[in-house]
C-alpha cells in the first residue's frame, strides 16, 4: 500500500492469496478466511506502527 493509492482487498471461495500480485491488489483472502482475520489485517495495514524514540 502506497500513498498514492487506497488499500486493496478481495477475498471469497474463487480467491487464491497467490493471485494478489496478479490482480493488483494489496492481500487475497481465500476460503475459510475468518472475519477476525480480515480485520486484524486492517487494523495492521492502516494503522502506522509507532517507531520507539
């Protein structure tokens, strides 16, 4: 994910995660994919990690 573009995510039965880079987007979430998985991977991807000072 970059500053120039939004977060991309796509998921469902036909997803493969090995298609991410394929179809251009930042994670695939194939079958069995929980919903507490899919957030957690929100919450990591938009939230900044704090850098210690």
């Amino acid at each position: 994910m970059g500053e120039d573009r939004p977060l991309l995510v796509v998921g469902g039965p036909r997803f493969d995660p090995a298609m991410a880079r394929e179809l251009g987007v930042d994670k695939v979430f194939g079958r069995g994919t929980t919903p507490g998985e899919v957030a957690s991977y929100l919450v990591s991807a938009l939230i900044p990690e704090e850098v210690p000072a």
